[in-house]
C-alpha cells in the first residue's frame, strides 16, 4: 500500500426508519442478529478497545522468492493504446533506482475458448509463477464476443479485495484539499456476479450475490490491512435498510469479526451517507478504511478519484490469495497513443503499491517521493495536469528527483 499516501460501542447497524423521526433509528433482524436499541442521529458510533494482536492468519501474503541473482520476477501486462508507453515509464524509472526486480512481459489477447472469453495459457502461468503482476489499461473488443478483459483477469485469478487509495497530490489543486481516502472493495460477486435472465419480454432480472465466505475474505483483508498501514479504524459501508438479507449478511459479519480486531475501532454507515459526507467534507474519513461489497466501491472508488484530480493520479491493487494484479485503472485513450503525452502516475503509484506488497518498502518509499516531488514542482508534468512535458521528459524529471 502507498504508506506515504495513506496517501473503523458496537458498529452501529441499526436503521431508519420512514414510520419514525429522521433522527431516529429502529431495529431490524437481520441475518436472524438482533441489531442494537435505536440511536439518537446517524453518527457512526466508535467502539475503543485494549490494543493486542490478533492470531488470525495473515490474508494474502506475498510468496514470492528472490531468484538466484537477487531480483523478483513481475509480470507486466503492458496493456493497450497508451500502456506501452507507461510501461517503459515505470521501467526506466524503475532501472535508474536498481530496483531489485525484472520483467516478464506477458500477452493476454482474449481468446474464446468453449463460448468463454479466457487469457492465454502463457500469461496464466506467468502470473501464477511470479504471483504478482503490473497491468497498464487494456481495451475489450467492441462486437467481438469479449467480456471485459479485467473482469476476465479478477475471475482467473480469484482476486477478492479491490484497493483503491485516492491521496491529494501537492501542486494540483482541485476544490477539495488534503484528501486521504482508503477503500476496499469486494471483488468477485455482489451485482457483478453476471447472474441475470429476462423473466417475460420487457423484464430482467439480474440477481446480487453476496456469500458469507467471500464477505469474511474481504472483510478480514481490511481488517489486516488496517493494522499494516496504521490505519486504526474500520468502516463497513452499507445498504442493509433495503438489502436486509445480502447486506445484512455483510454487515453482520463485518460486526462479528471486528470483535476478532479488538486493537481496531469500527462502525458502520450506510452508503447514501457516505457519499453525502465525502463529497461535502472528505477529510473525516482520511483515517478510516472503508470496506463495502461490489458495486458500491466500483462507485464510490471512482468518485474518491474525482476528489484529487481523476483517475490518471489514482492506483488500484486486485489482491487474491495467491496471485496480486496491481493496475492503472484509467483507459486506453488510443487517441493519444504512441505522441507521448500520456500521463503515468497512476501505473506508477499502482507500482509503488505493489512494491509494498512484496515487502520491497525501501525501494517504493524512495521512488514514491521522487514522484511526489515532480509533481509539486510543477515543471515538468503532463498536459492533463496542466504542463507540457512529454510522458518521457515526465519520467526524466522522476529519475533526476530519486
């Protein structure tokens, strides 16, 4: 995680509602778990306890090992319109400042495969080989039978916890000042589980999945993820007044293993809530880690990254239990391909998340300032942050500041 950029009373869970004041809450069963007696506003009430570490297993830690001559080997997904030329970005940077790391360049071209859209069997063996990989911006063919290729990647790999940090960046000014969010999303199943039918002519129904294993997964995750980056406080965000069965679940677990936590606070909010709270002051959630289910961190995620300035200075890791895929998760813009006025910052903060996920802290606090410092000065930066500098003099003034 960016450590630099890092750069949540029982959780309240009860609900409102439409009989009672707004001010008020009420109880609702919810997984066959009484909630808790109604409370006097909506504020997410924080529950304190003694710090002590828990015994639980650590979720989604790194296996990788250091080759004979001392390096890690990462798959890079160079990706689409302008992904090789962020790519070359982040690895000359990463050459001029010996990261102890090479490249296995790796080709997922979708393939059909039995009526599925699947990645070659190379790139499978590559990612499961190495158990990391950096991915630029991919493109899923229009009217050629593919599903999105990076929905393809989180199925292949089972990559259960979206990561998604959105830090203001010194020397871009946006209306918002000093933000600091952290949010991690569930990855798999909820709306995106790709459940749907048409019921009669003019009716679909698409049904949300959530599950109690892959909910303890991400929870877990965030809860670990929490006590890694010093970020002692935990909030599950929500729609359990609707949802009273699927985010019920979700919250109801979320409730269970904090308990398991007792060195992290935690509460609970609901999403419309939480929305309304960022976008008017984001500043009280810059020590929290959200954690929600599927679609409201696809959402909340990118609106977090409207915040600092978009998705060009966001990064994003796809984390699972065996294999990691850390990306940019702006788009291709094959209309600037190959001029050199792409932006790389998302690919590499994304790099500098994944640097700390394999441990290589060091490496990834130094390039992380080298970075932070280009941007400030303010003199050699890419057009969509106001300058003129060519993606290649960008990355220069990155190795010069190392």
């Amino acid at each position: 995680m960016l450590a630099a950029r890092t750069s949540a009373a029982p959780a309240r869970s009860c609900f409102r509602s439409s009989t009672v004041p707004r001010a008020a809450f009420v109880c609702l069963p919810v997984n066959n778990v009484q909630r808790h007696l109604p409370q006097a506003n909506n504020t997410a009430q924080l529950q304190h306890r003694s710090y002590a570490t828990p015994t639980a297993e650590k979720v989604a830690k790194f296996k990788g090992q250091k080759q004979s001559d001392g390096k890690y080997m990462v798959s890079l997904i160079e990706g689409d319109g302008i992904g090789p030329e962020i790519s070359q970005s982040v690895k000359d940077i990463y050459s001029a400042a010996n990261v102890p790391i090479k490249w296995e360049s790796v080709d997922v071209t979708p393939m059909l495969k039995d009526g599925k859209t699947v990645i070659p069997d190379s790139a499978i063996e590559s990612i499961t080989r190495n158990y990391v990989a950096l991915k630029g911006p991919l493109a899923t063919p229009v009217g050629k039978g593919h599903v999105s290729l990076n929905l393809t990647l989180r199925r292949t790999f089972n990559l259960f916890a979206n990561v998604r940090p959105c830090k203001s960046i010194a020397g871009y000014k946006t209306p918002y000042d000093n933000v600091d969010t952290l949010l991690i999303r569930e990855n798999t199943e909820g709306e995106y589980s790709g459940i749907e039918h048409v019921v009669v002519d003019g009716v679909v129904q698409s049904i949300k999945l959530i599950t109690k294993d892959a909910s303890e997964r991400v929870l877990r995750y965030a809860f670990q993820y929490a006590q890694d980056v010093g970020r002692l406080k935990v909030r599950a965000v929500h729609k359990a007044t609707i949802m009273k069965m699927s985010d019920g679940l979700f919250l109801s677990l979320a409730n269970k293993m904090a308990k398991e936590y007792p060195n992290i606070e935690f509460d609970a909010e609901l999403l419309d809530n939480t929305c309304l709270k960022v976008v008017t002051d984001p500043s009280p959630y810059n020590d929290k880690v959200l954690v929600m289910p599927n679609l409201y961190g696809d959402i909340l995620s990118d609106m977090c990254a409207g915040l600092i300035g978009g998705l060009g200075l966001t990064p994003s890791a796809n984390i699972g239990d065996e294999c990691s895929i850390f990306e940019a998760v702006h788009g291709s813009a094959p209309d600037i391909a190959g001029k050199g006025l792409a932006n790389p910052t998302a690919l590499l903060l994304s790099s500098i998340m994944m640097l700390q996920h394999m441990g290589l802290t060091e490496h990834a606090d130094r390039i992380q300032g080298a970075i932070f410092k280009t941007l400030a000065e303010g003199k050699t930066i890419t057009g969509d942050l106001g300058g003129k500098a060519k993606t290649h003099e960008y990355a220069a003034a990155v190795i010069k500041n190392l």
